[in-house]
C-alpha cells in the first residue's frame, strides 16, 4: 500500500520565509515530526490571536476597575455637594442674614417702605 507523503521542493524551500527560518532554527527530522513547518501559519495566527485576546482581557480589566474608583468619587462628591447646598440654604434665610448684619453694625428696617409717586 502507498503511504501519503508531502513532497516540496528544494527551491521553494530554500526561498520561502519558513524555510529561511527552518533553516535558521536548524529543525532536525524529529521536530519536524512534532511540528510541521507548514502548519507553521496558523500557529502563529493563533499565537498572535491569543495574545491579542489577552491584551483585550487586560484592558477591560483596566477600565473596569477605573470605572469603580469614578463611581466613589461621584458618590463623594454628591454627599459633599449634599451638605454645601443644605448649608447655603440655612445661611440665606432671613433671620441668619440679620445675626450676620448686625456684627457689621447693620440693623434691619422695622418700617415699611415708602411709596413714591410722580404726578
């Protein structure tokens, strides 16, 4: 029975990029058994894929955690935007206005005022 083999020629080998590297990593007949430079490509591929799927992993990774840390700054700020509001509007009513006046030396008009009217 004849058995199946992939036949390549020399020349092609020798001008091809995986036969320069074949040559340059000097795969013996044993390696080449395990791992058959043709199927070299899609190794590659796949490596290139794999790294680039890892790198992609690490990024989401990366913008998550950054995402939490804005969320506790935004409920910090809140609060704290919380707190200067409900001040604000304590020291804008009246009876604080006048405490704030009369350490200036300002009283507050118990007259009413006065209506002027041109004929």
């Amino acid at each position: 029975m004849a058995v199946n083999t992939y036949k390549q020629s020399e020349k092609r080998k020798k001008n091809s990029f995986f036969g320069w590297l074949s040559r340059l990593l000097q795969i013996d007949e044993s390696y080449e058994e395990v791992i058959h430079v043709r199927f070299l490509p899609q190794i590659i591929f796949i490596a290139i894929l794999c790294v680039l799927y890892i790198a992609n992993r690490h990024s989401a990774e990366k913008k998550v955690r950054a995402i939490s840390q804005l969320e506790v700054q935004v409920e910090d700020l809140r609060a704290d935007f919380t707190t200067l509001k409900a001040s604000y509007m304590f020291a804008s009513k009246q009876s604080e206005v006048a405490k704030r006046a009369k350490d200036l030396g300002l009283t507050e008009n118990k007259k009413s005022p006065i209506l002027i009217s041109i004929e």
